[in-house]
C-alpha cells in the first residue's frame, strides 16, 4: 500500500495524483515499494510453511527471477516506444482539445475570451511523460495563452482566428510539442438583437401654404428599455413643395445595442408635397373657379356703379378683359412693401361718363377705364381643389393717391384710364421681391 508523501493520504494503485491534495505521485518508489511489500508477504509466507522442502524454495526463486525478467523486458518495451513518440521534438499535445471559451453579449457586441483548462494539460503531460517534474509541468502550462484576433463587437457565425502562444523552452523541459497553435473558432450562441427602424413610429405632415410651410412631426414610441428615440430635422419652416428636409435618428445607437436594440436606419428623407400653393399664374385657374371669381367681380362693379351715380358717375356695360396674379417670393423679408401675400387680379374695362349739365364746373368727359378687382389668397389644394380667401372692394384693389382716374369734384371713380399705370400701380413696383403671372390677352393693354 502507497501513501501521499506530502499529507500522508493512502494513494490507490496507479493514480498519477494525490486525489486529497493534488502532489504529483512518485510512481517509480510507489511500484519499488508495492513491489518490496509483495515479496515480503511471499517470504513470509514461504517461512510459515511447514511442509515446504528447501528444493520447492529453490524451484519457486527461480520462477519469481523469471517473472522479475520478463517484467524488466516490458518496461524496456514501454521505455523505448515512449521514447519513439517524444522523439524528435515530444509528445503531441491537442491544445485545441484542451481550450476553454466564454462567449457573451448580443450579436453585434458579442465578446469572447479564451483559455487553457490547465488541469486537463497538467494530467495529460505526466501521463505522456511521468519523469518530468511537477514543477517543470506546471512552469509550462502557465505560460500557454490562447490569443483571439477579435474579442469585441462580435456577430454570430463570425470566425475568428485563434492563436497559442507559449514558452518553447519549457515546452522542450516538458518532452511535448504542440499540435495546433493557430485556428480558426466560429461565434456562436450570442443573444439575438431586436432591429428597431425609428422611422416607422414617426408621423410627418407638411402643413400650410409653399413656400412657408411647416413640419408638423409625432412619434408613437414609448420608451423601450434604453430609452426613448430622439430626432432632429435640417429644416422645419419656410418649406416649399419639391423641397427635401432631411431627419436624423440621434438616438445612441450603441447603447441601444448594449440593450440589445439594433437600430437599422439613422437618417431619412422626406420630400415636401402635400402643402398648398398659391396661383400666380391665372391659366392655372379653372372655368369652375374662374366662373365664380367673375361673377362676384361684377357685382363688386355694380355696387361701386351704384355708389357713383349718386355723384354724377355713370359706368356703362363692363368686358373682361384677363387676369394678372402676384404672389411673394421671400416671406422671411420683413421690408418688402406689399402687404398681401398673394393676390389675383381680374380686369374689366367699361366707359365712364358723367351725368352732370356738361356746364357743370365738375362735368367730365367719358373715358374708357380699367378697373381691377383683386382676390386675395388663390389658393391650390395638395389635392388639386382650388380656393380663394375673399374677393377685395375696389377701395382694396385701387389707390386713389396713384390712379389716375376719372371724377366729379373729389369723387373719383375707382378705375385707370391707363391699362399701364394700373400694371405699375399693382405688379412692377413690387417686382423686386415677388413673382408674377398675366393673361396673353392682357398683353396689349399693360404693355
């Protein structure tokens, strides 16, 4: 029976360590001491027989010196096929085999970290070679380092090449070489990530009229476990059909991840045209718009009519003549000089005459005149719908202080003898900072 020279603990047959404290068994005393014990055990077991004659002593010595023999000749067998496989370099160690990984995280964040499991090593090395020392084993085995190209920001099914460093010295000390000390490990068994697309929780509307429309922008998400999504735009005002307006996710896409989030798309773009625009050019009025603005024009007519024949002012039957429109091309300006965003301006023409005694001090002579009546905020809806806000009274649509019109006294009628004047008078002073639109038919009268 063997027992641990370290804490005295009995040791089976065989075992390479002490299984109570872990020091590396002497196999060559513990096989001479096993070996001493069973001859004792047959000696003394030859000397209590009685009835055993010298010659049967003699006879059972020489078979044991055969036995000791063919014992020596196995272990030299042993020896020297031991020594065939460390030949050359030493044993082969699989340290493949013997690697340990600890893989963590989502997929995209995944980390890794790898190592030897240095028992398994240990208790390899003194199976292949027990006359090398525990410490020298241990020496050995501490120096392995089992190296990842790549320990972060890992995806499943990603490879990543391995690499073992160690010491050659102590490899040789050991009488091993190893078999692999390069390959390549494939991720696998990271959590799965949720893919979140921002954009499908955002609600964008284009409100008002191009070109001073306004984003109008709502988000449905409700706050995940890392937090809410955030936003920012490159533009949100003064917005025109046809413009791009760029939004941005500035949520933090890594600590999302870290939470497992993926976020899938950051930035997006949205193209303005849902906004309304205003006419400026009057062949973008239909006969359905265009009918009605005419018949409200003429009434405006007939009650400026009524009012002047209290004042001796006459005005025959009007004729349409066209149609002018104006709108604003900068609504930042705070400087410009007109007042209205967008106006659209039909023109009659009629004879005006006075009813007074032609010896009247007051009394005219009749004179064609063009008289405008304007409509503010002609309107085209995103979805092709047209509209206007109001239609104007000639008081609204013409500047007694700059036409020159026709009157009794200091009653005048609200009209331009001259087509011209009146074009100046509502479009070509203005011409700086708006944009304007006019009827072919007007072409002779305003030129």
């Amino acid at each position: 029976m063997a027992f641990c020279k370290h804490c005295g603990a009995e040791l089976k047959d065989g075992v390479a360590f002490c299984t109570k404290c872990g020091t590396k068994v002497d196999v060559t005393a513990s096989a001479q001491k096993a070996q001493a014990s069973s001859q004792t055990a047959t000696t003394s077991k030859i000397s209590n027989s009685g009835n055993m004659s010298v010659n049967n002593v003699k006879k059972g010595g020489f078979g044991k010196a055969i036995g000791i023999a063919v014992v020596s000749i196995a272990i030299l067998l042993v020896v020297v096929s031991l020594g065939k496989k460390i030949g050359g370099g030493g044993a082969a160690l699989d340290i493949k085999a013997s690697t340990l990984y600890e893989l963590d995280g989502y997929d995209g964040i995944g980390k890794l970290k790898a190592s030897v499991d240095k028992e398994t090593l240990k208790f390899a090395i003194s199976e292949k070679n027990s006359s090398v020392s525990e410490s020298t084993i241990r020496s050995f085995v501490n120096s392995i380092k089992v190296v990842p190209e790549a320990t972060e920001n890992l995806s499943e099914g990603q490879k990543v090449k391995v690499k073992v460093l160690y010491d050659t010295n102590a490899a040789k000390a050991c009488k091993v070489k190893l078999k692999d000390t390069e390959w390549d490990y494939k991720v696998s068994g990271l959590i799965p990530v949720t893919e979140i697309n921002p954009f499908d929780y955002v609600t964008v509307e284009f409100k008002g009229i191009s070109p001073c429309g306004t984003l109008s922008f709502d988000t449905s998400y409700v706050d995940g476990s890392f937090g809410s999504l955030s936003y920012e735009f490159d533009k949100m005002n003064h917005l025109a059909n046809g413009d791009v307006v760029t939004i941005k996710c500035t949520t933090d896409a890594d600590r999302a991840l870290k939470k497992g989030y993926k976020i899938v798309e950051t930035t997006k773009q949205y193209t303005v045209d849902t906004l309304m625009e205003y006419i400026t050019d009057p062949a973008d009025l239909n006969d359905e718009i265009l009918t009605k603005m005419k018949k409200e024009a003429e009434q405006i007519i007939d009650q400026h009519r009524t009012e002047m024949s209290a004042y001796h002012i006459s005005c025959g039957e009007v004729k349409y003549e066209g149609a002018f429109g104006v709108t604003k091309k900068d609504y930042t300006d705070p400087l410009h000089m007109l007042q209205k965003d967008n106006y659209v301006v039909l023109v009659y023409s009629g004879t005006v005459s006075c009813t007074a005694d032609p010896e009247d001090q007051y009394y005219f002579e009749s004179e064609k005149e063009y008289i405008p009546v304007m409509f503010q905020y002609v309107i085209k809806n995103a979805d092709g719908t047209l509209y206007y806000d109001k239609a104007c009274s000639l008081k609204e649509s013409v500047n007694l202080d700059t036409a020159d019109t026709v009157g009794y006294g200091i009653v005048k009628f609200r009209g331009y003898k001259d087509g011209k004047d009146m074009f100046v008078d509502l479009v070509k002073k203005y011409q700086d900072y708006t944009e304007y639109g006019v009827d072919d038919s007007l072409s002779g009268i305003i030129d």
